[in-house]
C-alpha cells in the first residue's frame, strides 16, 4: 500500500515528534470526533449529523484549537477531519434504508455492504483506541492506519449521499456506480479499485440471479416490480389456462410478457433483446411439453469480465435452437411455408386456373352480393383435387377495402378488389406464421392475383373467334403473360433461398427474420415501381370486365366497340411503361 504525503512531510521533517502531551490530547479529540462523539478541541461550523445533500459537504469547515496545539500538529490531522461528516453521511443512509423500509433490493445491498465497511472502519479506530490507552500510539501511527480510509470513507460518503437524496430505484443505483467507476480513474488506489468493483458486484448481485432463473428456467416473478420483464398472465389469467396448446396463440404470447427499459441496466442494455426471448421461448415450450435439458450456471456482473453475456448468449441459443427445431421436426415449418408459395401466392397452376374458374362470377360481382359461406365452399371444391394433407387450413377473406381504396367507394368495389387467400394455422406455428407476415403476403397475393384474373379473362376473349384476331387482345395477353413469369420468377427464387436458409439456420430468430426479408424483398423487386404499377394493374383488371361488353357490342355490329375501348387502351399504355422501367418487357 502507498505511503501517504503526510507521513511523507513528517518523516522529511527536522525535528522528530514524540508522544508528547499535547500530541495525546490531539489523537484523543481526533479518534472521539472519528468514532461520532463531541470532541474538545475540534471545532466545525456545520452540525454534520444534519447534512441533507451532499454538496453541504464543501460548507463545513473544520478547526484545531490553536491554543493547545503547534501548526505542526494540526497539519498533520487537517486532512483526515471532513472523515467525520463522511462516516456521518454513511450511517445516515445505512439507517435510512433499514428503518425506514425503503424500497429497492440494491438499495438493501448497498446498505448492507457499507453497514459491513462502516464495521471495519470502526474496528480499526477502535484498535487505535485501544494502542492509545497502552501508550503504545504516535500521531505518526494514526496517521499510517487512516491514510487509506480517507480517499475510501470519501467515495463511500459520496455514493451514499447521492443515492440517498436522488432517491435512486435499484437499476438506477447501478447504473450510477457503473458510471461513477467509468468516469474516475482508480489506477492508482488498488484497494479503492478492488473494493469499487466489488460493490458493483455486490449491488447488482440480487438483479444478475434475477437474470439467471429468467434466462436458464423463465421465471420472471423473482423480483416484482424492479425486475425488466413482468409477466401479465400473473395477473390477468390464472396458470390452469395454460396447460394446452390450443389455449394459446401468438397474440397471446405477444402480449404476455412486457418490457420495462427504464428497468434495465446499462450494461445490458445491448442485449435486451436475447434476455427477453430467452425466458419467453423457455416458457413457450414448456407450454409445449418439450423437453429438454437446461443449464444452471451463476450469473454474476464483474467488470472488465464478459463471462456474464457468454452465458446469457448460450441460455437464449439452446431456447431459441430447440424451438426453431420443434417447429421444423415436429410440425413440419417447412410445408406450411412451401405451401404459402404455392397456394398463398398462386404459384401451384393448376390450384390457380381451377381457382379463377370457380370465383369468375364471383370476382366480377359487387361487395354486397359476395357471401364468405359461398366464396369458401367454392375453395374447397377447388382444394378436394389436391393432394395436400393441410389444404383445409386455406380460407377465403374479405378485406375491408381495395388497394386503392382511396379512388373507389367501398360500395363500388368488386370481389376482385376484397377477395384475398389467408392460410390460417394454429399455434405454435403461428409464431412465424402470424398476421404480420400472412399480411404481408397478402398484399403481394392480391396483385398476383389480379394478374392471373386479367390472363383468364384475356384467354377467355382470345379464344373466341371474332377477338382472337384483336391485335390488342393479343398483345396484352402476351404482356401479363410476360409480366407475370417476371413476378413467379422473383417469388420462386427467393422462396427457394428462404427454404434453404431455414434449412441452415441456428434459431428461430432467423428463421422468422429469413421470412419478413423475403416477403420484404419479393413486395420490393414485384412491386418497385410503387403505387402506379398496382394502381395500373387494378385498373385493367377492372376494365378488362368491360372487355366481354364491348365484344358483345362488336358482335351486334355496334359503333360502341372504339370508344368502350378507349380507357382500357390508356390504361394498358400507362401500365406498359411501368413494365418497361422494371424490365418486364
């Protein structure tokens, strides 16, 4: 331990002091005013047991009687007297926190360990005392045994003074020792440093065994109300509901757990995330009676020492890992997702020519004569002539508006415009497959679907013996045919790539992040012209309907047959030059 610069200057002194009178009288006052008593000849102008912030600290002023006492002396011991307010501050708030019953377990913690240090502190002038009634004590001795305790009661008065009248909860008192140490440098005071990062230790001791049986077993009801995750089913629904699979669902789970940041230290705060889903997956296969073999190591928040996020890492990989694998092994992802290209996106040819076939009349015809009951059994027939064991979880929705809601009345609307395919399964697949993402193939399936209803109405008109000759027909024909190999080539390609990284993948993390890029980037390669490509291809989905009237007319010899075309021609050129900017053409 380093010598402190007063015994330094009073060993470079001239003149040796000895054990004399008035050097007794001195360490008598200094070591009574140290153990909290009134002393006789210190003198402060602060009542220290009546500091109420810490900042007063710098108020006090301490003085020696200048009577009995050379400058000499009172040099010497100068130093260590604001030691007095700082053991002051230190038992204030150790009393605060015990009888007081303040709330917060670092608050506990830390009251606990400086109650403890407070008790070395006193055991130490208590030893002095004692070597002063053998006559066995100098002023130079003194000095040696409270140079280390001074820069110690110092930062111990410090901590506790702030945290005392900042009220600080538990995560904010760990965050400022944390800051506190960062912000000082304690490179050259050993025992300040050891002890430093012990109390971090300590303190935050309560919150990383918190960590452990939420990450290791998923347990969240450790410490209510100071903890970062709370778990609303304690209150809301009682555990019993729990038992079955079938009870559950994805917003259930999505719901069930909350997040409190103001909640979580600092030094966790990059990895929040892999906390949070490593008790949920925890609790989630439990749910789903998977066993499997936990780890059980202590957590324990040490600086300079990452060990605690190794093993936070590993708890959320062997959660998220076995998930990932009962969900691909034991309700086979892989076809569910397979299926949402094929059915979902109507890539499967045959399900989507029979599927345009059944809906025709129900696609042309207005919202208010469209009947669920009547659109789902024509699905079905559709679905019999397949050979998929899950083609009972395909149904027929409605949407509450268009794509281009904005431009036409609800009221106005046609089956084409609300009729989508929603692939409906039950947890604990609904985890990737959620309403999120089915939404989101939706809107890719909705103009794909547009697409294939214009290609069944053009073959329709073309085939018939007085428009397979219409250059316009034709044309156009060949352009969506064109445009929509373009769309099943993107979807194909990216399908295929997801397939093959869930295939590869760790946890189910990927997996469900694999499939929101995916969905992401085959709506941004299909549809990157924005608006006016959909906005293009509903309008001549809508139009061509008027195709079969203008034909009618054409066929009766009518002079209708040019200008019943017109908007379909405008709108054809429009969409022309937007297949021409994505290269579809």
């Amino acid at each position: 331990m380093q010598k402190s610069p007063l015994i330094s200057k009073m060993k470079s002194n001239s003149v040796k002091l000895v054990a004399t009178t008035q050097e007794r009288l001195l360490i008598q006052d200094l070591i009574t005013a140290l153990l909290g008593d009134i002393p006789i000849y210190i003198r402060t102008n602060f009542d220290i047991q009546r500091i109420a912030h810490p900042d007063e600290l710098w108020q006090v002023h301490f003085e020696i009687d200048t009577v009995h006492f050379s400058g000499e002396q009172r040099a010497l011991i100068n130093d260590f007297l604001p030691m007095m307010a700082y053991q002051a501050v230190v038992h204030s708030y150790i009393y605060v926190i015990r009888f007081k019953q303040c709330n917060g377990r670092a608050q506990w913690a830390l009251a606990s360990l400086l109650s403890k240090e407070l008790h070395r502190y006193f055991a130490m002038l208590w030893k002095l005392q004692k070597q002063y009634n053998e006559k066995k004590l100098s002023l130079q001795k003194v000095v040696e045994q409270l140079s280390p305790w001074l820069p110690i009661m110092n930062v111990y008065c410090g901590i506790a003074g702030y945290t005392q009248y900042l009220n600080l909860n538990s995560v904010q008192l760990i965050n400022r020792l944390d800051e506190f140490y960062d912000m000082n440098d304690f490179s050259s005071n050993l025992e300040l440093n050891k002890r430093l990062c012990q109390m971090i230790k300590q303190v935050s001791a309560f919150y990383m065994e918190s960590i452990q049986m939420w990450t290791q077993k998923g347990s969240a009801g450790y410490i209510e109300n100071e903890f970062f995750i709370s778990d609303m089913a304690m209150d809301t629904e009682p555990w019993e509901d729990l038992s079955y699979p079938e009870q559950c669902s994805n917003l259930y789970w999505d719901q069930r757990y909350r997040l409190h940041v103001d909640r979580l230290p600092n030094f966790l705060m990059d990895h929040a995330n892999i906390i949070f889903l490593s008790g949920k997956y925890l609790n989630i296969l439990k749910q789903c009676n998977v066993a499997m073999t936990l780890i059980d190591i202590p957590l324990t928040y040490q600086r300079g020492d990452l060990s605690h996020i190794m093993i936070i890492q590993r708890s959320y990989e062997l959660a998220a890992k076995s998930l990932k694998d009962f969900l691909v092994n034991d309700h086979e992802l892989l076809f569910h997702l397979n299926n949402l290209r094929l059915y979902g996106l109507l890539q499967e040819k045959s399900f989507a020519k029979n599927l345009m076939k059944k809906l025709n009349v129900y696609l042309e015809a207005k919202v208010s004569n469209l009947k669920l009951e009547e659109l789902q059994g024509q699905l079905v027939k559709v679905l019999h002539k397949c050979g998929d064991s899950f083609k009972d979880l395909m149904r027929i929705q409605l949407k509450d508006c268009s794509l281009l809601a904005d431009d036409i009345g609800y009221d106005q609307l046609c089956g084409y415009d609300i009729i989508c395919l929603n692939y409906e399964v039950k947890w604990p697949l609904s985890l990737v497959l959620n309403s999120e993402r089915l939404g989101q193939m939706q809107v890719l399936q909705r103009v794909v679907l547009c697409l294939r209803y214009v290609q069944y109405k053009l073959e329709k008109l073309n085939s018939s013996t007085t428009s397979s000759n219409d250059p316009l027909y034709t044309h156009m024909l060949q352009s969506f045919q064109g445009l929509f190999e373009y769309m099943s080539m993107t979807i194909e390609s990216r399908w295929r790539e997801f397939l093959d990284s869930v295939l590869a993948a760790v946890t189910i993390d990927q997996v469900v992040s694999a499939f929101k890029n995916t969905l992401d980037q085959s709506i941004e390669v299909c549809l990157s012209t924005g608006p006016d490509f959909v906005r293009y291809v509903l309008n001549i989905a809508r139009t061509c309907i008027e195709c079969l009237k203008v034909q009618e007319l054409a066929n009766k010899g009518g002079d209708e047959t040019k200008e019943a075309s017109k908007p379909i021609i405008e709108y054809y050129k429009q969409l022309l030059l937007c297949m021409d900017e994505k290269g579809c053409i």
